[in-house]
C-alpha cells in the first residue's frame, strides 16, 4: 500500500510504476519488508529523485496451527489498525521510517505481530484521514 506526493497524473503514474517494482523486487528477493523498502528506495532514487512516497510492505504468514503473524516495514506511511474480535484496537507502529526519497542510505527496519484470532487489519492511504483545516486526530 503507498502513496506518492501529488494529485495529479504524474504522481498516478509514479505510484504505478513503484507499486510494480515493489512486486518485481518483492517476488524476487524474498526478503524481510525492511530489506525489500531499502531495494524500493535505491531504485525510487535513480528514477524519481524529485519525488517522495509513502509505502507499506507486509507478509502475512499462517503458521501449522492457523494462526497469522504480520511482518511489515513502513516508509512513512501511516500505521495499520488492529482490532481485535473483541473491539479493542491498536495500531502496528513497528518497522517505521523515512517517506521512499528522502534518503534511501539509511536502514530500513521490520516488525512482526502475532495477529489475534477473528481480528481484523484495516490499511489505508492518508487521503482517507486527512483534510485540510481538519485536525489529524479527528480523521
């Protein structure tokens, strides 16, 4: 899940051709997120060094009992929500970092989260919270 900066045809464009290098560089290697986002970030310098993004990468993973864990690496993209079968929620903010662009030398780190039976993980894009002259906590 990402979102590049701008609204405009360009910025679609940009998040087209990321998202299929993510899927390109993640089929490949098959490495943790945190390495697969630094891969990302290299070639997002090379090829659109006067943009940024923002990404999500994870791998669910069912272990032999059926249970689900999640492991995720964030390029300033805001952090998935967890709720619980219950109705308790949280956010995943393991595994964060700089937005792909800003300086693709630094390490890119992961987390892994056991996900609880029957829960649900809602990701989603800025657009979906934020709104001019409106408070981020109220999105």
């Amino acid at each position: 899940m990402g979102d590049v900066t701008g609204h405009d045809l360009r910025a679609a464009i940009t998040m087209s051709q990321l998202r299929t290098m993510l899927r390109g560089i993640g089929c490949d290697r098959q490495e943790p997120p945190g390495r697969i986002l630094h891969r990302l970030d290299l070639a997002h310098e090379i090829l659109y060094p006067q943009a940024t993004a923002t990404c999500l990468y994870a791998l669910l993973d069912q272990d032999d009992d059926g249970g689900w864990t999640i492991t995720y690496s964030s390029a300033g993209h805001p952090p998935p929500l967890l709720v619980t079968h219950e109705g308790d929620t949280h956010y995943l903010r393991g595994g964060r970092g700089l937005l792909l662009g800003v300086d693709p030398s630094l390490p890119r780190h992961h987390a892994t989260e056991t996900l609880p039976a029957r829960s649900t993980l809602l990701m989603y894009t800025d657009g979906l919270i934020e709104r001019r002259g409106e408070d981020l906590a109220q999105g």
